[in-house]
C-alpha cells in the first residue's frame, strides 16, 4: 500500500465516543476550564451520523451524575420527562407469570427518583452543552486506529479514510482520514470497543482482572394506544422464553407520547448455539402478560446493542500511558440495576477531573493514575463493589441465582465477604452442534413479531457498499470449517441484524455452503466480536457516518 | 462570477420517514436531519467551477428553522464561502412552499447579483420539484432543469439534461437558474478541518420580512397518512394461467 | 370554468401514454381543452381530438414548440390561463420542467404529482418518495398541477373534438435545443422500462441468471436483480432494485427467486402489477404479488419465455 500523506490536528484532550461517558468527561473539561480560566482543547469523534445516531439503551436513568454535572439540568431543558411512577418484576412461565412483591426485591433494584428516557435523545442534548462550552464535537468521523509515540505511549488516533472502495483502492471521492494527536486520549467507545480491545491487549489491561462477560440487548420503540399507556411504568422480567439455564430477561418502559421501549437482553455466556436472542425477545411479546400492551400499537423503531456484565471484578487497568478508558468501554455498567449510564457519565467526570489537574499543572503527564485513584474512591466503586457477586451467580441458573441474589442483595446488602467468579469467557461456552437441541422458533406474524429484515429495516442503518467488509475474519476458511462444522453457524442467529448468512456456493455445485456476509446490515451491536466461538471475527469501524440511524433510542 | 446555491434541510435519506399517528405530517423531531442531496450535487458542482476558474464565490442560503444553520454549515465546509440563513419558520414542521421560497431567491439574486443560481431538482422530503422552475420564471433567466453536465463557456452554458426519452443537450445564455440532478456528480466528504474553518466563515441572519415578502402558504395540507399496503393477490396454478391473467385480466401483455 | 390539459408532443410525436392517463384526470375536473404545441403537430392534435373526453384540442403549430422549452411553453400557456381554472400536465420531465414555471407566472403555487383528485381544490399526492401521502387544498384561484400518470388509467380512442389552430406567442427565450442523445443500450432502462424482470437469490449463479434476461428480452423489459444477486455477482450493480438501489414502478414487475425483504419491496412496490415466481410458498413477496406463482424458476421461466415465442 502506497503511503498517505496526513493531515495532524493537536489537542490537549481527544474523547474517541460520543455516549454519555465520553460526553460527560468533555463536558466536565470544560466546565473546569471555564471555571479556571484556562484554554484547553477537546475534540470529541463519534462515528455515528450525528450524536445519539448509534446510542441504544433502556433507559432508566438514576440522575445521580447527572445532578453533579449540570444541577440546572431541568432549567437547560434535558429531556428527563418521564419520572417512574411504577414498577414491577416477573418470572414468567410459558402461559402464568408471578409477579414478585416489591418487598422482597433487592434494594438496587427500586427506581424512586429515577426517569424513564430515550438516552439517545439524551446524548444530542449532552452533545448540545458540549458544544455550547466549546467543545470540538465532530460525529461521522470514527477512530479508526490507535497511533502510538516511539515510547509506546498513546498518541491519539487516525480517523478513517473516506472513499475507500469494496478491493481497498481508492475512489475518486476518497478522503484520507487525519491524525488526532492529543497529550490524553479518553477511549469512551461503549461496550466492546474495538480500539479498546487493542489497547487491553497491548497494554496488558486485564491483567488482574477476570474476563468480561457480556449481553445482547435488542430493543424496539413502539407508539401503543393510550388506554395502553401507564407514563413511568416499568416491567421486568425473568424466566420464560429462556431455559433456566441462559441468564436474561425483558425491560419494558412506558415513555412520554404514548411510547413504550420493549427489550430483551440474553447472557452472551448462553450454551445453545441454536438459541436466537432476536427470536426469544420475538417470542417473548406474545406472553399473555406482555402482549397485550401491544394491542393496535406500531412498531417505530429497532435496535441492538451488547452490554458489559462483568462488574468491578473484570474492570481492566483504567489508565495506560497517555490515555484512559471510561463508561462501558472499562466497563462500569451495575448489572442488578442494568444501569451503566449514571457510572458512565461519573467516570467520565473523574478522568475529567484528573485530566485537567494535569493539564493545570502544566505537567506533561503520560499515565493519568490519578484517575484511577479518584475512581477509586467514589460512589461508582461503592456501587459496583455491592453488585459484584449478583451476574456470576447466575452460572448456578435461574432459580439458585436469584435465591443468591436474594440473599446477597438484601442480606448483606452486596457487601458479602467474598466474591465470584465468571466461569468462562462467552465465546467458549456454546457447546458443539450434536450435544445441543435445535430450538423451533414460531414463525412471525408481522403484526407483535416480525423477521430481521424488516427489523433492521426500522434502525435506518445504512452503509456506504463499495467499502471494505468492516466484519474482517481473520481466516476465512474458519466459519466454514468450524463455526459451521462445529457449530452450525451460530453467527446467523446470534447476530440480530442478518448480517451472517451461510448460502449455498454458487462456485461448487457440490451442495457446500459459503458465509455471506451482508455488512451492510449492521447495527454496531459487536456480539459477533464477542461471541464468535473461533474469535476468527474482528468488528472494525467502516466508513464515517454509517451504521443505525436510531431516533430516540 | 458568483454563484448562489440554495441549500434545504430535510430528512436524511437513509431514514425512513414515519408518519405521525395524528396524521398531521412525517415524525421530524429527534431524527437526523441532513443537507438535501441534490442540493449536496449542486454545492458540489459550484465548488467544482471555483476550482475550475469559472466562479469566484459561492454563496448559500436556506430557508427555514434555526437548525438550518447546521445545513448551510455542511455546505461551508465542502468549500461554500458565505452563508444567509432566512429564518422563516418557528418549528420543523413548519415548511415554506416552492413559491414563497423562489420569492425570497429571488430576493436574495438582485442583493448578490449571482451570474448563475444552482438548485437541487427536488427537496426529497416534499418532492414538489419546483423551486429552481419558479425562480427562473420570476427572474426571466434561462431554466435549465435536470442537469447532469454542465459546461461554461463565456457567457453560454452547454448543458447535457435528464429527461424521460434519455438525454438532451441544450445551450442556454448566463444568467441562468439550473437544477443539479442526481448524475450531476459525486459529492465530496468533508474533511475534519473545513468542518472546523466553517464554524469562521460569515453567515448572514435574516427574516422573510427583510425581504418583505410574504411566506404564507396556499396550500393547507389535511391529511398525511402513510400509503395502502398493498394486498396480496392470488396464486396462480401454471405458467399457462400465468401468462392468461397476464393478457386477459391485468392487460399488461399483449 | 374548465381545465386545460397540456399533452405532451415533442418534436411533432404525442406522448399518448402519460397524456391519456392525464386527460382521465383532467375529466374529473370539467370540460377539457388540450393543448397540443409543437412543430408539426397535425397528426398530433388529430390523436388528441380522438380522445375521449376531449373538448376541443388547441394547435400551436410553431418551431418554437418543437422541444417543448419551457420559456416559450409557458408564455403560450399563461397566455391562454384567463379562461381555465385548471392548468393541468402529465407528470414527466416535459410536464415538470414547465408546470411550476405556470404557476410561478400566474403567482400560483404547483400541486406535483397529483395521484387522486378529490375536489376542485383538493387533491392527494405522494411525499417522501412515496413513503407518505399527502392530501392539500389549495385557496389558489388558478390550479397549476402535474398528475402521477401511473396512478390513473387511459382514456379511451372513440372521440370527436375540433381542432383549433391557435398563434404562437412571441418569446425571445435564452435556451436553445441542440440535440438528443438516445441510449443505445440492447435492453429499455432500468428505471423508464414498463416492464421489468428481476432475479434473486434463487437464481443460483450468473449463468443461469441468462434465463432472466432471456425471459427480459421476449418481454421487451429492463433486467433487475435483488441486492443478494448482485452481491454473489449473478448480476451487476447498477441493476440492484431496492432501498440502496433503484426505485422502479413499471406497469409490469416479475420478481424471481427473491424472497421480498422489504428493503427490496422498497424500490418495487408501487409497480402496477406484480408477479412472483418462487419455490417457498410462505416467501413474503407473495403477501404484495399480484400474481404468485409457486414454482421452481428453472421450470417456470423457459416455460414463460418459450409461450411468448
Ligand atoms: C439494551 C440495553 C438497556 C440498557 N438499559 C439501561 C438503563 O435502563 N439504564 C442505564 O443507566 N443504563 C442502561 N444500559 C447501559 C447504558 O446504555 C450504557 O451503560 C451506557 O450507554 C454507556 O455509555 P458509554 O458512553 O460508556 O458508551 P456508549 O453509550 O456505548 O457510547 C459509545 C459511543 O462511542 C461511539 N464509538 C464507539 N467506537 C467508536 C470509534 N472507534 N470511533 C468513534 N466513535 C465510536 C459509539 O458510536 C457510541 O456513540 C442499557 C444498555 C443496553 C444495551
Ligand atoms: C440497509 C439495507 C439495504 C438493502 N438494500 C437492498 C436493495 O436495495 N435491494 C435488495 O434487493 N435488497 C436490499 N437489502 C437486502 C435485503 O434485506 C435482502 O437481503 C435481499 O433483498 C434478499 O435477496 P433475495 O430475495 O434475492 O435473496 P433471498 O432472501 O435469499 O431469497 C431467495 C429466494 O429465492 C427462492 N428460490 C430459491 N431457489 C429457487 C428456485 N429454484 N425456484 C424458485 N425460487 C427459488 C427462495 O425460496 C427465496 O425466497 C438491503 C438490506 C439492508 C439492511
Ligand atoms: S455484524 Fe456483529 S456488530 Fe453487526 S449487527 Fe451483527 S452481531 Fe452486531
């Protein structure tokens, strides 16, 4: 490949994500500036087609960080309007569901104080303050590559080409990405980041700490009939459709307008490489007790996104010479709440915070461990530690977990003298193709449930198609001789947007099958990066600006 | 010479546009918003003759909500030089007709005095396809619609145009009003410090009545509901059934 | 009050398609004048006055028509406006150009592709390409629309109008015609083809994908393909129907051996009549076919292509 001359561009802070930890550090920076006087730089790259594009969440949002950050938020119009006003939790059998009396649910578990809210609409609100500070806020650019000084310290990051065609020459629009350099870059990619991932490598992050486990989230917005409508109701459940042995269960949460978020989210340390987390939340909706919300209402809006559920036990090493990890890309996320945003944005603040000391002292600091101390030392670390021992639990199953989580979250209120273990990474757990039961999902209706296609249909993603495949293999004879042979192609259930497909090759007309891989699906979730049992799947960022167009997810 | 291109903020095209529940319009809050891509081509062809030496300066202008500054944005950091924003709308919903918009061009051409005006064919949010015709009407400049090759030559345009038969070639004289269609050309990507050098180059804020020109439609829309899904028809037994309901019953073979 | 029709008559040739289906339109408005201007338009306006329907065809027989420019169209026909309520064209590049032109002249705002008329002021149009319908009145005096021509039927031969010879009017116009460039391609294009015949998956590989084209070619139809075809290379990329492909709505559309996703459906689905030849009886193309057959394609398309020998 020929050389490309680069633009370079100087920071004193680069945020590589524009979610809420990435967000709040921005925001936090300049607040302190502004407090102190000082210019500072700070450039934010967000790889969505504008803020909020690729966020998805819930969300319940506890406005704990929230209020540290902005006080005035109500005043500067944060789209906070739905305060939750009831909640409930269910097992779910096949046909029955039991509803759990709200004495008995661990106290992490209660959402007085907290607002029910499109995070994705919270985000373009937190991308308007940072903007108004004067942070450089530039989404449809992503961080391609990590750039790294001779000393091996972080340097910034390379934005991607532009233009680059499907064989990796050059089109005529072809636009060379530029180099960011920063003195600290924060990685606030959200769960699974793919810089992210070189770096813990690289630096050795997770050294002594365990293996992150994770989840698929799938979500769908709906617009139902008002008399369905309870505004700040929350449901959750657990139980059916999954067997007790697959850790996972539903949020749905009455918005504003007549909105309400539907999900489902499936432990991606699941056994079956028959099990689809896209047809189980599919299924899920037609239970007697869910469907009925349902009723006359229409789909608006889909989505999917992993999530991190490992707890304080797997987090890396923060810091790494001349840069951070915040939010979900360390992976603060507080698993009995399913809530990371709260500790997302906190830690974004707290490298804030440590970044600008730095900065003020005028002293070049390569490794920001003030960081790690201050983090250390605030309530997200209390609040983690406390919820450490409820997610491994649920390696027992269903029922032992939840007896566990009884007793850890409400006896010792999560401070129980020890803590667990996660069993295994989520890629080694599927069992081969000939020790598991196919599963046989009902077929969908196209009125509660529907097919991928016309799914991934409603995420507006979109990507450029004379572009390399942003799903890189490392070896592209593996999916066929094992993720296939083994598994029988996992991929093509696990991912919720299509995008794996086995067909048959049209170039042997022997019957053998090929992997087609439709990038162009995509929705950016990563559970393919996660859990490809052969790791031969590498999710790489393709062109600025593509990928979902979510609305307010 | 300069060149004025009137830029227009609508949905981006790669989201499907939803149709509110009170039938009142299409869902616009919270969704992405973008420069309309043929006004996108036709920055791009302006910009292409500034670099060729054909044009001076661009100037570009969009009517409508204060968000439409993000619009005229983009167009700067393609390589736009100047900006007016006529702010003629309160909310997004509100959207000003092809004709009071052709007005207000008007307006803006005698301040400028542009020696061409480049339009998109059509705004893909309301699809009128009208403005550049009724500006060139209002103006007396030459029209010249659906362009997908355009040359200068002194003070005679060579323009290659869409139409349904094929291809057409025309001359017309400067000054003309020309809308860019989608073969046109391929727009550039911006690059991350003309974003930034954007946020510097001028823009003018202005208000319809600055202009004094009056905005209020004619038309009134009462309904917008999304389109019949189609039904399913029937199943045939055989080709030979096939091709009989094709000639017999459908007549779409004869 | 009556309406005035303007047919569309390049270089002397009557577009009697789109301009029948516009007069079905224009009747539900009033009395219909047409006005046929071109060069050498006789045998034009005697097609015209053919229509039924038709009250009386206008001929403006002047070289300054032939092309139909829109500066000269439009001063004739704003000339002419004092007697009609409605200006009504047919919604092709022609009709396009010069509407909006009218109205502009007549200080009128222009209703584009009207798909169904539901009073004199009140009348339904498609909005984002199609994904929204629209429904305005207008407080116009004056009319100025262009009418969708694949939502309304022709009208029928079998009337008797006059012919009158109407005066250019003089306009000094800055455009001028210098040529036509047809394409010179084997098959109709893709996105102006009134039939098209499209293949997917199912169609196994690019040889056999000539069983397409073969059936394409008894047709007289364009050649289209799903986005799975053109991505295992059956097919080339700029014959992609679909959301990221072309957006097509011919009279007649025969999809085969694809399963209709509907970013697929997308770019076909206000086609007039469609066909779907596919083996999987449950494939979603069936619920917006018109016709489905159930069949396996390598049987059912030489059969379809040897019965139009
Ligand atoms: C289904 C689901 C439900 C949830 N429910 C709740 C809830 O109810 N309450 C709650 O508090 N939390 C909830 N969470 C968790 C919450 O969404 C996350 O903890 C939070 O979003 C983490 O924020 P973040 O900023 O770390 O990462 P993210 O929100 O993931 O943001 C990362 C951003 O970085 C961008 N990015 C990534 N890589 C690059 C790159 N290389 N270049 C440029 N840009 C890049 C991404 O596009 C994205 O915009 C839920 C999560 C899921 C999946
Ligand atoms: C952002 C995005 C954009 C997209 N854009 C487009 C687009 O522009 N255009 C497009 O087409 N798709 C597009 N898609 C892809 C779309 O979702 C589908 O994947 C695609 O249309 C499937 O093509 P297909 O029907 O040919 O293949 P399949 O879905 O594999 O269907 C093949 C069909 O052939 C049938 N078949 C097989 N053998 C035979 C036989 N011998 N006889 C009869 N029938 C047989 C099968 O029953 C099956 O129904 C897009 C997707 C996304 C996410
Ligand atoms: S390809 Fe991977 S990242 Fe993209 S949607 Fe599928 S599983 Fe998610």
């Amino acid at each position: 490949m020929e050389e490309i001359e680069r633009d370079v561009m100087e920071f004193d802070v680069l945020i590589v994500g524009g979610g809420p930890s990435g967000l709040s550090a921005a925001i936090r920076l300049m607040q302190l500036a502004n407090e102190n006087e000082q210019e500072i730089t700070v450039c934010l790259v967000e790889k969505g087609s504008e803020i909020g594009a690729h966020i998805l969440s819930g969300a319940i949002l506890e406005p704990t960080a929230l209020n540290e950050l902005i006080p005035d938020w109500q005043e500067k119009g944060a789209p906070l309007n739905t305060p939750v006003s009831s909640e409930e939790i269910m097992f779910l059998s096949e046909t029955g569901s039991l509803k759990t009396p709200n004495a008995f649910l661990p106290p992490a578990m209660h959402n007085e104080g907290n607002y029910i809210i499109s995070l994705g609409n919270f985000c373009r609100w937190l991308g308007e303050q940072a903007e108004e500070l004067g942070v450089d806020v530039y989404p449809g650019f992503t961080a391609a590559n990590v750039l790294y000084n001779e000393d091996g310290s972080v340097k910034g990051v390379q934005t991607g080409d532009m233009g680059v065609q499907r064989d990796g020459t050059h089109g005529p629009q072809f636009e060379p990405g530029m180099e960011l350099h920063a003195k600290q870059t924060f990685f606030a990619e959200g769960c699974r980041g793919h810089l992210g991932k070189e770096l813990k490598e690289r630096f050795n992050l997770e050294a002594d700490s365990q293996t992150q486990t994770y989840g698929i989230g799938i979500k769908e917005l709906w617009e139902v009939k008002p008399e369905n409508h309870q505004p700040g109701l929350v449901v959750h459940t657990a139980g059916w459709p999954l067997s007790t042995d697959t850790y996972g269960g539903s949020f749905l949460y009455h918005l504003e307008d007549n909105q309400v978020a539907v999900g489902f989210v499936v432990g991606l340390d699941y056994k079956n490489p028959y099990l689809s987390p896209f047809e189980e939340f599919q299924r899920y909706k037609t239970h007697p007790k869910i469907r009925d919300t349902f009723e006359g209402a229409r789909r608006i809006s889909y989505g999917a996104r992993a999530l991190n559920e490992g707890g304080i036990q797997c987090l890396p090493k923060l810091t790494f010479p001349g840069g951070v990890m915040v939010g979900c890309e360390a992976g603060t996320l507080n698993m009995p709440k399913i809530k990371g945003t709260h500790t997302a944005m906190k830690s974004g603040m707290l490298a804030a915070e440590a970044a600008f000391e730095a900065i003020q002292s005028n002293f070049d600091v390569v490794e920001l461990v003030e960081y790690t101390n201050r983090f250390h030392h605030s309530w997200v670390r209390t609040e983690l530690d406390a919820a450490r021992n409820v997610r491994p639990s649920f390696k027992w199953g269903l029922w032992l977990g939840t007896l566990y989580t009884g007793i850890d979250q409400i006896l010792f209120r999560g401070k129980a003298p020890w803590t667990l273990k996660h069993a295994h990474a989520d890629h080694e757990t599927l069992l081969t193709k000939d020790q598991a039961t196919k599963i046989d999902y009902p077929k969908p209706d196209g009125v509660l449930t529907f097919d991928k296609l016309s799914s991934v249909f409603l995420s507006s993603t979109n990507h450029e198609e004379d572009q390399p495949i942003h799903l890189t293999l490392k070896d592209d004879s593996v999916p066929v001789a094992i993720n296939l042979a083994k598994y029988d192609g996992p991929e093509a259930r696990f991912c919720p947007a299509g995008v794996y497909e086995y067909v048959a090759d049209e170039n042997k007309k022997d019957g053998s099958q090929r992997l087609q891989i439709n990038a162009q699906n995509c929705v950016h979730c990563k559970t393919c990066d996660i859990k490809d049992p052969t790791q031969n799947i590498n999710w790489v960022t393709p062109q600025g600006g593509d990928g979902p167009n979510y609305p307010n997810m | 010479m300069k060149i004025l291109v009137p830029v227009k903020r609508v949905i981006d095209y790669s989201v499907k546009a939803r149709v509110k529940s009170d039938q009142s319009g299409v869902e616009l809050n919270n969704v992405k918003m973008s420069i309309n891509p043929f006004d996108e081509i036709a920055v791009e062809e302006a910009i292409r003759m500034k670099e060729a030496g054909t044009a001076s300066e661009i100037v570009v202008v969009s009517i409508g909500v204060e968000k439409s500054q993000e619009t005229l944005r983009t167009a700067l950091a393609m390589g736009a030089d100047r900006a007016i924003l006529i702010k003629a709308a309160d909310t997004v919903d509100t959207d000003i007709e092809p004709l009071a918009v052709a007005k207000l061009l008007a307006k803006v051409t005698e301040e400028e005095a542009p020696g061409m005006v480049i339009l998109g064919k059509q705004a893909i949010d309301n699809d009128m396809n009208a403005t550049g015709q009724m500006l060139s009407a209002l103006l007396g400049w030459s029209q010249v619609t659906y362009a997908s090759k355009i040359t200068v030559d002194g003070d005679t345009l060579n323009v290659t145009r869409e139409v349904d038969a094929g291809l057409q070639n025309i001359t017309a004289k400067l000054p003309a009003v020309i809308t860019a269609d989608l073969r046109l050309n391929e727009p550039r990507y911006v690059k991350l410090p003309n974003i930034m050098k954007a946020k510097k180059k001028p823009m003018d804020i202005k208000t319809p009545e600055d202009y004094g020109v009056d905005v209020s439609p004619r038309l009134t829309i009462t309904s917008v509901v999304e389109p019949p899904a189609r039904a399913a028809g029937i199943k045939v037994e055989s080709v030979t059934e096939l091709m009989d309901k094709l000639k017999n019953e459908a007549g779409v073979l004869s | 009050m009556s309406v005035l029709l303007i047919a569309e008559v390049l270089e002397g040739q009557l577009n009697k398609d789109s301009t029948a289906k516009a007069l079905t339109a224009a009747v539900q408005l009033g009395d219909v004048d047409v006005l046929c201007a071109s060069s050498g338009c006789g045998d034009a306006a005697s097609e015209l006055a053919a229509l039924q329907g038709v009250a009386k065809v206008l001929c403006a027989n002047d070289a300054s028509y032939e092309y139909a420019i829109a500066e000269p169209m439009a001063a004739l026909i704003v000339s002419l406006a004092d007697k009609y309520e409605h200006i009504v064209f047919p919604a092709t590049t022609s009709g396009k150009n010069i509407a909006p032109r009218v109205a502009a002249l007549l200080d009128v705002m222009v209703i584009s592709e009207v798909m169904e008329i539901k009073g004199a002021d009140e009348f339904v149009r498609p909005i984002y390409a199609g994904n929204a319908i629209q429904t305005v009145t207008t407080a116009d005096a004056k009319k100025v629309m262009t009418i969708r021509t694949a939502s309304f039927d022709n009208a029928a031969d079998g009337g008797s109008a006059a012919i009158e010879e109407i005066a250019a009017v003089a306009c000094d116009t800055p455009v001028a015609w210098v040529s036509n460039e047809v394409q010179k391609s084997d098959r109709p294009e893709l996105t102006s083809s009134s039939v098209i015949v499209s293949g997917g998956r199912g169609v196994g590989s690019e040889e056999d994908f000539k069983l397409i084209e073969a059936l394409a070619d008894k047709l007289g139809a364009a050649v289209g393909a799903s986005r799975a075809a053109v991505d295992a290379g059956f097919a080339p990329n700029d014959q992609q129907v679909g959301q990221t492909g072309k957006i097509v709505a011919p009279q007649l559309y025969i999809a085969v051996g694809i399963s209709g996703a509907i970013q697929h459906l997308a770019g076909m689905k206000d086609s007039k009549v469609i066909v779907a030849i596919n083996k999987d009886e449950d494939a979603p193309i069936f619920q917006v076919a018109d016709y489905g057959l159930v069949a396996d394609l390598f049987d059912a398309v030489p059969e379809m292509t040897a019965a139009l020998e």
